[in-house]
C-alpha cells in the first residue's frame, strides 16, 4: 500500500498543540492513520514531525509525544494515555480502545517476562539499550504459537536474534518470534492463530532460553503489552 507522508515543521504553542490533537482526532475518525511526534530537548517543544500515512487503525495509531503534562490535562480523555520518561524525555501516546488482538492468543504459553518492552540496561554491554520487544521465559523446546492469523513472511536467522519467524496480520501488525530452537513453517505459509509454528530456544544472543516475541507496525516496535496485559510491567 502506498503511502502519503507529510513531514513538516511548525513551531510549537499551546494552540499548535490543540490543532494538531484536532487533526489526529479527525484523521482517526475518517480512517486515515496519523503518527505525531513532537520532539523535546532541554529547551522544551522544539519540533514536531508528523506522518498522515493512509488508511489503517484508529487511535492505536495517533502517537503524541509531549513535553508538557499540563496541555494534555486540557486534552479529552480518549482512553488511555502510555506515559514513558527516560533521560528527562517524557513521551505521551494516545491509544483508543480499539484493540486490533482483540481475540489474539498468546505466543507460548508463560506470562513470566524476563525482560519488558522500553529501555533498560543491556545484559552484555551494561550500556542502556532499546528492547523492543519482550522476552518470554520458556524452556527449550517449547511450542511456540502463531498469535493471530496471518502468512510467514520471514523464516530466517542471524547472529543475534538466533532463529526466528515474522508472521504478517491482517491487520497490518508484524509478529516476530526469536531466539527460536527450529521452526515448523516456511515462508508463505498462511497460519490461523494457535498453530505451532516453532519450538523455543536459546539460539542467537541469549542469557539463556527464552522467547524473544515482537510487534512491529509500520517498521515501529509496538509494546506487545498493548494488546497482551499479562506482558505489562507492574
Ligand atoms: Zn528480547
């Protein structure tokens, strides 16, 4: 699907915030899918960037990123407002109740995350790192299921996700599974949710077995936690 992108910058006060809410209410409401990212420094609101990209989801999809709490307050509640703040930068996103995994089952069956989505301090390198996903503690050997329903767009491996899958949704979300032990699909197969489509591993980069699970949409990493509440940090 083509893609329309915008990008443009617009200097930032209290009413540029409000049209831009405006706009990402509107596009939401006539199906188009908008991303806004506002970027911070230390000098507060600096920039913004936004990408009206063609008909997707609804709110799920209206990320905001916001330096001040204060102009949200003033904001509607539309559902649920992820608050995330690493090194002085606090990042707002919109989600609507519209979950798009409604009925989604889970990719192994263990609700023990050994690591969250988010930053945190790489095990390796001690240095702080971006994971995008959640690893899923799993003993090797473990049936791993397809999530939802969808094609094998990618069965593959390399030397630090080990052997792993991507599945593609309707809905146009990526799932991927790594770290995986041997797969049990090709690419281009179509999977129904539930179906094993791998044993887990510890192949790749690893402290040991587990599962490394992902979403991915619009080449942006999703918190699985989103849509899968027993992944969510307490
Ligand atoms: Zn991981």
């Amino acid at each position: 699907m083509r893609k329309r992108i915008t990008r443009r910058k617009i200097r930032l006060s209290e009413r540029n915030l409000k049209n831009l809410y405006t706009i990402c209410i509107t596009c939401c409401i006539i199906g188009l899918s908008v991303t806004v990212l506002i970027r911070v420094d230390k000098n507060g609101l600096s920039a913004v960037q936004t990408d009206i990209s063609s008909a997707k989801n609804s709110l799920k999809d209206a990320a905001a990123v916001f330096s001040n709490q204060e102009n949200f307050s003033e904001m509607p509640d539309i559902s649920k407002i992820m608050e995330e703040t690493y090194l002085g930068q606090t990042e707002y996103v919109f989600q609507s109740n519209t979950n798009p995994f409604n009925d989604a089952v889970l990719p192994a069956n263990s609700q023990t995350v050994s690591s969250f989505f988010g930053f945190r301090n790489d095990p390796f390198t001690g240095a702080t790192a971006f994971h995008s996903g959640v690893d899923i503690s799993v003993d090797e050997g473990t049936d791993i299921t397809a999530i939802y329903d969808g094609k094998v767009t990618e069965v593959s491996e390399n030397d630090t996700g080990g052997k792993y899958i991507e599945i593609e949704h309707p809905n146009g979300y990526i799932s991927y599974y790594g770290h995986l032990s041997s797969s049990e699909v090709q690419i281009g197969d179509d999977v129904s949710k539930g179906d094993v489509i791998a044993k887990s591993g510890n192949t790749g980069v690893t402290t040991g077995p587990h599962l490394h699970f992902e979403l991915k949409y619009n080449d942006r990493a999703v918190d699985p936690a989103e849509f899968f509440d027993v992944y969510a940090k307490n």
